[in-house]
C-alpha cells in the first residue's frame, strides 16, 4: 500500500485538528497546561508579548514583529485565525511552520490531546510553542485568542501585556458590556510584569488601568494619558502621525491604513519600551523599522479591491472612517458575509451610508453551524431600501461584486476575506 503524500498527510491531519478537536470554546488553562508539561513547558523558555483585545491586537503583533526583526531578533509569531492556510497562525521571521511539522505533531501528539478532551486552539497553541523553541526563537508575540483570561495562550508570563481596545464582541463567552468584556482583556495582566493599555476612550483606559494596578502590574501604561498622538493623515499608502513622548516628538508613518493604526503603532512602542533591555532598543529609532510592518486583511488595497476583516460593529465603524479618509473609487460594492452570532444587522447598518451595492454572500469557509441566514440578511438589506442582492455561490458572489468601474470592498469575517484571497490568488502570508 502506497503511503500517503505529504499534502495529504497535511490534509488528513487538519482534518484531524479541526473534525475531532474543536468542540466549541472551553474556557480554562488546564488542558493547555497539561498538554505544554508534557511537551518539556515550552512556553516557558521563550520571551514573548502578549497582546488582547477586540479589534487592533494583529496591528499591533505586527508592529511588534516588525520592529523586533529590525533589531536583528528572530521572532516567532502566533496568531488567529488565518485566511487561506492554518500554517499562517504559526511563523518564525515570516516563514510559516512547515507542512511536515504540523503533522508530525498532530500525529505525536494524537493520544494526548484526545486524552486530555484538548480544544483545537489549546493544541494549536502547544503546537506554537513547541515550534518557536526548535527553531530557536529570540522572542514571540503572541495574540491572544479569545478573550484573556481565560484563554489558552495565557499560560505565559510575557515581558509585556498589552490590550488594544474594547469592542462589543463573543458576548456569549465574556459578556454583554464594555466593562465585563475589558475584565475578560484584563487578564493576561500580571503581577510585576508591564502593562500598557491602547484603548482610546478614557473612561475604558482608566477602568483597564485599574484592572492592571489590582493585577499587580508594574509599570501601568495607558498610551494616550502618556503620549500624545496627532496629526494623523490617511492615504492608500499608509498612516501618518506625529509622536510625542518624554523622547520628544516624531514623525512617522506605518504602511497599515486607518486613523487607528497610529494608536496601534504607539501601543507596540509602548510596550517594547516597556520590555526594557535588549527590546526596548526597538522603539528608540523606529522610522525605518516600520516600514516593514504588514499585515493582510486590514484594509489590505490590491488593485480595485480592499480587503478587511472587520467583523463586528466597531471593526465596520473603523472601516468607514477609513473609507472616508482614503475616498475609493466610486461605485462602492460590498461583498459581505457574517458569522450568525455576530451583530450583522448593526455591521450592516454601520456600512450602508458608504456603499452603492452589496452582495450578500455565503462563503465556503464557514461551517454549517455558524453561518449567517442570506434570506434574512436580504431581507433586512431591502426592507430598509439599501440596493443588494443575495448569491448563495461564493464564486458567483465574487464575479458579481467585481463587475463595473468603481471599487470592490471585501469585508465582514476572516472566512470572506480568506476564500476571496484564495480565489484571487493574494497570498496573505508576508515575510
């Protein structure tokens, strides 16, 4: 009998990872401490940040592995979720982990994992680690996946802690108010460890501050009560704004788009100065070093098209101030798809002002389960006259969506943006 290739053994263990081992969101850091005990804790023997929130934290892992790789640094980069490829979620200086060792871990580690009832984000973050201390990382930066404290990545004690922002967002797991969601962020602060806060309303920044200090957190920064952010101007290449911090003031721009970037760029400055020797060396000159930052999907351009994840009401807001500032092209068609236990109907809402069409969408990414209801989002679309339609066949939708002058806006989930890519042959993986 032949042995199986190795795209499909690939292929055979994702099928594994995502059939037998997600089973839905299990709060709760045991079985991602048992199964990283038995892989020798390799959490533990690599420097990492550690960065929550409900929209901006990828901006600022980026920003941070940007500017660490220009200080000479090999760095490890775990995030979720990914657009094309599971490989993306796992990189060491922007090259993915390899097919081969994926399945090499899922194959060693099967029993184990069954064992301990792991979910499919707890093995992945094993997987990361393991990862990071083989291919002899400097340091990591790690998202946080749902929430903080209780997710399986808080297993870390991290040089530095940071939260981005609070948004309305996995009500079901942590809660329906700013306030309860911000608790949930709060807690991959710790004691003796930095904290720096990047959220922009000040009564959200001083409720985190106070989680921090209760934490035992030291220092605790909140970026905008510290530095001042301004002259923020936006363009299709990139964000400018002025900095000034007890270094002075600078001038400097990131190549992600959006009023907010300059908010997320501060908080990883913020927090590599935070870090002390050898990363604060980092934020001291960083013109240069973030010119290289990159991230796909946040409102990536590419030709005609934007592509952006924005995938609950505040991430659609910060989408049309950013359209406001960029201007596109006109007409303005939106391919859009949701996930069902996110707020559509306001995602909707916040979006129509600025868009000529939508295309309403189902992408095949998206499991059965979760995917939103196209006769009611239309529904909805029509009944408040917005111009829309409904395409059941993705690749239909997307033919659709790109037809005509104007510009094609790709948005709502990761799955919508990620089977678009692929389709269109843009790689989200950037080195």
């Amino acid at each position: 009998m032949n042995e199986p290739s190795g795209t499909s053994r690939y292929a055979r263990a994702l099928d594994y990872l995502f059939a037998r081992v997600t089973g839905g969101w299990k709060m709760g850091l045991e079985r991602t401490s048992e199964l990283l005990s038995l892989l020798g804790n390799p959490h533990t023997r690599v420097p990492a940040f550690h960065v929550a929130g409900t929209n901006g934290k990828g901006s600022v892992i980026s920003t941070l592995e940007a500017l660490l790789r220009a200080q000479g640094l090999r760095v490890g980069k775990y995030t979720s979720p990914h657009l094309i490829d599971f490989r993306e979620r796992i990189c060491v200086d922007g090259v993915p982990i390899s097919e081969r060792d994926v399945v090499e871990f899922i194959e060693r580690w099967t029993p184990d994992v069954e064992r301990l009832g792991a979910t499919f984000f707890e093995a992945t973050t094993a997987m990361a680690f393991e990862h990071f201390v083989r291919e002899k990382v400097d340091v990591a930066v790690i998202e946080v996946g749902l929430g903080g404290r209780l997710d399986s990545t808080n297993v870390i004690t991290p040089v530095a802690a940071g939260v981005s922002s609070i948004g309305i967002d996995h009500v079901q797991y942590l809660g329906d108010t700013l306030e309860l969601i911000a608790t949930e962020k709060a807690g991959i602060f710790k004691r003796g460890i930095p904290a720096v806060i990047g959220e922009s309303d000040p009564k959200l920044r001083a409720f985190l501050a106070e989680l921090a200090r209760e934490a035992g957190s030291t220092p605790v920064r909140a970026v905008a009560d510290e530095w001042k952010v301004s002259d923020i101007s936006v363009a299709l290449d990139g964000t400018r704004f002025t900095l000034a911090t007890q270094r002075g003031t600078r001038k400097l721009r990131t190549p992600l788009i959006g009023r907010h970037q300059a908010m997320n760029a501060a908080t990883a400055l913020a927090m590599l100065e935070s870090a002390g020797a050898p990363y604060a060396a980092a934020a001291i000159d960083p013109e240069a070093a973030l010119e290289r930052v990159r991230i796909a999907g946040r409102f990536q351009s590419v030709g005609s098209i934007i592509f952006d994840v924005a995938h609950n009401p505040a991430g659609c807001a910060v989408l049309c101030e950013t359209l406001l500032a960029v201007k596109p092209a006109r007409p303005l068609t939106c391919l859009m798809t949701a996930l069902r236990d996110k707020d559509w109907r306001a995602m909707m809402t916040t979006l129509a002002p600025l868009v000529d069409r939508f295309v309403l969408a189902s992408p095949p990414s998206v499991p059965a389960d979760r995917a939103w209801a196209l006769d009611e989002a239309l529904a909805f679309a029509i009944d408040r006259g917005w111009r829309a339609t409904a395409e059941p066949d993705f690749d239909r939708a997307l033919a659709d969506a790109r037809t005509g002058n104007g510009t094609t806006l790709i948005t709502g989930s990761f799955h919508t943006v990620g089977d678009a890519m692929a389709r269109l042959q843009v790689s989200p993986l950037v080195a």
